[in-house]
C-alpha cells in the first residue's frame, strides 16, 4: 500500500488558508468584512430574479420537460 505524499504547494495552501482564516475570525476587521461579505450576498439573493417555474424545465436534454 502506498502513503500519499503531500507536496510543498499543498501544504504552503492548507497553511496560507488556515492563517486567513485565524485572521478573518480573530480581527475585528475581518469580522466587518465576514458580515459585509454575508450582507451583500443575503441582499443580493433578495434582489435576484424568480422563475415562476422549475429551471429543470429549460434543460434541453430532458424529453419529457420539453
């Protein structure tokens, strides 16, 4: 059986994500942005078009939607 290798890149990833991450939480700043970032996007699903129908219905390979 062989041991998957993580490369250097996949490490420096996992580490550049997990030091954004602690930054974002632990800053109030970044906390500011979290909420900006969650404001902006519960708005805009509020302000996004609504299909009166099931979108399935627009798929062209489905026969029986057509």
């Amino acid at each position: 059986m062989r041991v998957p290798t993580i490369s250097r890149i996949e490490t420096l990833g996992t580490v550049v994500v997990v030091v954004l991450a602690v930054v974002l939480i632990a800053t109030s700043t970044g906390r500011n942005a979290l909420a900006w970032i969650y404001l902006q996007s519960t708005e805009a699903i509020e302000h996004s078009v609504h299909f009166p129908f099931r979108l399935d219905r627009m798929d062209p390979t489905c026969p029986q939607c057509m």
